[in-house]
C-alpha cells in the first residue's frame, strides 16, 4: 500500500505541493480513497492520513 501512495502521490505532485493547502488535501483525499479500498482499519486510517504529508515531504 505505501508504494501505491508513493507512486499516486509523484504522479499528483504540483509545484510548492507543500506550501499550498489544496494541493495537500488532495494528497489527503488521495490516501482516504486508497484506504477504504483496501478495508484499513479507521483508526489507524487517521494517524496515516496525517502522517503521509509529513513522509511525502521526505520521500519525494
């Protein structure tokens, strides 16, 4: 699951993705749809979805 985020989080990137705010709740939209898919548990679902911003940040 977190290579799929990875790869649709690269495929999304815009420029200054993590300054501007919308560019961030689309990544966070991004991971809520990814997790209902996949059946993850929902509160685990909210310490990733909070996380994966700050790990993108990183990682990409």
């Amino acid at each position: 699951m977190t290579q799929l985020i990875t790869k649709r989080d690269r495929q999304n990137l815009t420029i200054d993705w993590h300054i501007r705010a919308s560019a961030q709740a689309g990544m966070k939209r991004l991971v809520k749809r990814l997790l209902k898919e996949y059946d993850y548990p929902s509160k685990a679902s909210e310490t990733c979805i909070r996380r994966c911003p700050k790990t993108s940040r990183v990682n990409v």
